[in-house]
C-alpha cells in the first residue's frame, strides 16, 4: 500500500487579493457600525465582530442579528 503513494506538484494560487473601497474603520465603533479591512466587511455586535464579503451581505447579516428581519 505504501508503494502505491505518488507525490504531486502543487502549483501557487492565482487568487488575487481583493482590492480595497478605501471605506476606514468607524472611530467610535458602536455596535452595527459596517467598515471595511483587509478587502472584507464587517461590523461589531455585542461584543463580537461579524466579516462578509461583500457590503450587501454585511447589511443583510446586520438585519438579522438585530433582528430587523422580516
């Protein structure tokens, strides 16, 4: 069984890195407050901080965990 083991060549990513909107991180950073890092979007909530892709799925998560969702 050990015989049949083959290595294969791994090849780097071509995945570039997401650019950013230029959006800057809330100075107060209250709760529900969307920015922007690292090509990212998040917001603070209770303590914890929730990352989506792209601002429309940080809008829409913001809606749920504060129960605005209807």
């Amino acid at each position: 069984m050990e015989n049949e083991y083959q290595t294969k060549e791994m090849k780097a990513s071509e995945m570039k890195a997401p650019k950013s909107s230029g959006m800057k991180k809330p100075e107060n950073m209250e709760d529900g407050a969307i920015f922007e890092k690292k090509g990212m979007f998040f917001f603070k909530w209770k303590g914890g901080e929730c990352g989506y892709h792209s601002m429309a799925d940080a809008e829409l998560g913001l809606k749920k965990v504060s129960g605005n969702v209807s």
